[in-house]
C-alpha cells in the first residue's frame, strides 16, 4: 500500500490481523475503505502486528483500479444493480432478472473467497458488491461491519443491517431513522477522509496548475461536479460565470468529456477574467491544494465530498444530484443547510438562484466564515480511527 506503511501480510501469526473488505463502485464507497484501510495498518503496527486485507470488488467499479494500486489483493465477484421500485411489473424487468440472478453467483464466490482467508472482520462500506460479499460473511460467521456514508442507509446496507455485527453510520442524524434493532448495534463515526485531502496548500495548487493569473486579493471559487462532472452545474455556472469572474478566481472541475464544449464557450472570455479561470476535467492529485485554495465551493453534495468539505471547514452551495438513490444527495443537503452549515439549492436552479446563493458568501467574509466554521462542527477528521475502533471491537466483541 501506497501509505506511510508497507503492506507485509504475516498471514497464519497471531501478530496478523485479517480484514476482508467489501464495497465500491464509486469513490464515495471506495475512498472510505481506503482510508480505513490505511488507518487499521497503522494502528497495528504500532503495536507491532501486521495487516492482511483481501479486498472483495466488481471487475467494473472504481475499487478494482484503487486496490491494486495501493498494493491490497483484490478479487472480484459478480453482482447485479439492484434497482428499487414500487411497481412490481418494473421489478420484473429483463435487466432485473438478470441482475437478481447474479448475486447469488456473487455469494457463492464471495463465500468461497471469505471461507479461505478467514477474515478476523470484514468491513462492508456499500455499493452493490456489498450485498453478495456482505451476505457470504454472514453465511462464514463472520463479524460483519457495515459503515455507512449518508445520512440515510443506502439499499445494499439495509438489506445487510438483519447480519451486521455493527454499523457505523457517518452522522448523529442517522440514528433516530434507523430501525430498533439496528440502532442497538449503531455508533457514530463519520466517514473517513483521505489524510491528504486535509493537508493542502494553496501556494501548491497555484505552482502545480500555473493559476499565474489568480488575484490572490480576491476569494477562490471551486466549482465541482463530482468525478464524472455535472452538465447541471456547469450549465448554470456558465450562465453566471462573467459574473462571478467579476468578485472571484474559478476553478472548475467540469468532467472529462465536456471539456471541449467549456473550453470554446471560455474563450469568448475577455482577457482579464480569462486570466482568473481555470478549467479542467479531473483534479487529480492536487485535490488537497485546490480546496486549500478554495474559499467558496459549489458542488453536487455525494456524502464523499460533503465530508471532505466538513473537515476542511468550508463554505460551500450545494446543487445535489436530483436523481441520486433515495434523493440522498438532497438529504445531505438540506441537514447541513438547516443548520447554517452550507447554502443548499433544491429547488429549480438557475442563473439567479446560483448568483443569490454565491454573492453574499464572496462579498460578506463574515458570512462566508460563519457558514465554513459551523460546518468544521460536521466534519469528523477522526473518523477514520472511530472506524478502526469499531472494526477492533467486532472482533472483540
Ligand atoms: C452519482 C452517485 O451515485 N453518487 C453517490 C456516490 O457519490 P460519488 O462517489 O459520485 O461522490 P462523492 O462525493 O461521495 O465522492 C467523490 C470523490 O471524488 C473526489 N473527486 C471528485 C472530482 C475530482 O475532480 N477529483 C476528485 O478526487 C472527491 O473529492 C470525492 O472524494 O456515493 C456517495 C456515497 O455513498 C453518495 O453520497 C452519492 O450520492
């Protein structure tokens, strides 16, 4: 593993500790794992024992890519997307069946993967892979911890709750949803934030991104549509963008594809705001630099950057992504707006609604520094650790 550490299984010595993993897709499910990953690595060597972790993955998701290289062993089983809805003819539906079909496949070759490297715990953090391999640690005996991103449990951690040991869920809120039995095994954690993304520099991003023309008298805008980008919000940040230019530099992470399309409505520009724009794609590793950088951000509000922007202690507009599972995306939102922790924008957005939103953050500092400090109250910069301890304690227990 890529981390202050170096992977060393010392499998069969009781020094070594064995942790199966489950869940992906996406980063908000990958990123978590990772980092808990991480942490459970160096707890123990600080004591001197050692780490063996079989991560269990799709061929597809974003896992498959992350856990080879950081070294973990990764295999992969079948799975299906299990799509929620009331009526029972779409339920039926070929993909339906098809998918169903395949997490039984799935559980056979997760049971059989669990059943040879006898895990001490296995760690379920969501994303439809979970359910196959959370089920075969079930059927291993297995303790069986389910941590959670958002505020409600996402479809595979509801299905897994009846077979979990524990469940780890990232806000107080989501205690009081959660069914009796469930809130008995629950503990708060918040959920684990790469150590880097809290450890940026802004005079880094400006060298690494050549932000030459940045007037570093003005407040920094990033605008993010998440990993894939956002039509939604790079339309409506468009819109007001010449506006916006005007009070603040812009980054804007507006997705691999659409970074043509962005670049020639950019260029009609005039100079001086063009100098204060940046566009891009991806931010890869600069991430951690971009959000020091960053004093206002607008985003989608995916429960991964939701708790990166927490920890950081941001001011943040949120624009969720209307169609996320269970309108989850929203939920986030709104808890954190209804506490003066961030501006959430719900309803129809447009140019206007964007601009009322974002103004008095750019033009108030006060403002702007009491929304960003009463979310670091929501970040949980420890919750990589709380996570570890919980996993420590599912075999324990
Ligand atoms: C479309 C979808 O299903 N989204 C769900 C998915 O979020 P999804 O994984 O899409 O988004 P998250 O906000 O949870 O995580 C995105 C991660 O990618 C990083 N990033 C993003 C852009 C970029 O250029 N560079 C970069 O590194 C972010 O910093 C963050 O760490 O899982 C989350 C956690 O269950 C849910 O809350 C989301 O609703």
């Amino acid at each position: 593993m890529n981390s202050a550490q170096p992977y060393a299984p010392d499998a069969g010595s009781p020094r070594c500790f064995r942790l199966a993993v489950t869940g992906g897709g996406t980063g908000g499910h990958t990123y978590p794992a990772l980092t808990a990953i991480r942490a459970l690595q160096t707890r123990l060597t600080a004591s001197g024992r050692t780490l063996e972790v079989l991560w269990i993955g799709t061929e597809e998701g974003l896992e498959a890519r992350v856990a080879p290289a950081e070294g973990i062993p990764f295999t992969a089983v079948a799975t299906g997307k299990i799509r929620r809805s009331g009526n029972p003819l779409k339920m039926a539906s070929p993909a339906n069946v098809r998918d169903m079909a395949r997490v039984p496949l799935g559980v056979a070759q997760a049971r059989k993967a669990i059943a040879g490297f006898v895990p001490d715990v296995v760690l379920a953090t969501g994303g439809y892979v979970a359910v196959p391999a959370g089920l075969a640690a079930r059927l291993c005996r297995r303790p069986l911890v389910l941590h959670e991103q958002t505020v409600r449990l996402g479809l595979a951690n509801r299905k897994l709750a009846g077979s979990a040991t524990r469940i780890a869920v990232s806000s107080e809120s989501t205690i009081p949803l959660l069914p009796e039995e469930a809130r008995r095994i629950a503990v708060v954690t918040g959920n684990p934030v790469r150590p880097e993304v809290l450890s940026g520099h802004a005079d880094k991003a400006v060298e690494a991104l050549g932000l030459w023309g940045f007037d570093r008298q003005l407040p920094t805008v990033y605008i993010t549509g998440g990993a894939q980008g956002s039509q939604q919000i790079n339309e409506v940040a468009g819109e007001v963008l010449p506006w916006l230019l005007g009070h603040a530099n812009v980054i804007h992470q507006c997705g691999p594809t659409n970074v043509d399309a962005l670049r020639q409505h950019a260029a009609a520009l005039p100079a001086d705001l063009a100098a204060r724009y940046y566009l891009t794609g991806f931010v890869g590793p600069e991430l951690p630099d971009v959000l020091a950088l960053a004093d206002v951000v607008i985003s989608r509000s995916g429960a991964g950057t939701l708790a990166e922007l927490t920890a950081l202690g941001k001011a943040a507009v949120f624009i969720p992504l209307a169609s996320s599972a269970g309108n989850e995306q929203a939920h986030n939102a709104r808890h954190l707006h209804d506490a003066g922790a961030a501006v959430a924008l719900l309803g129809e957005v447009t140019g206007t609604t964007l601009r009322n939103a974002v103004g008095p953050l750019l033009m108030e500092p006060a403002s702007r520094a009491g929304i960003a400090q009463r979310a670091r109250a929501y970040g949980k910069p420890d919750a990589a650790d709380r996570l570890v301890d919980v996993l420590l304690s599912a075999v324990s227990g």
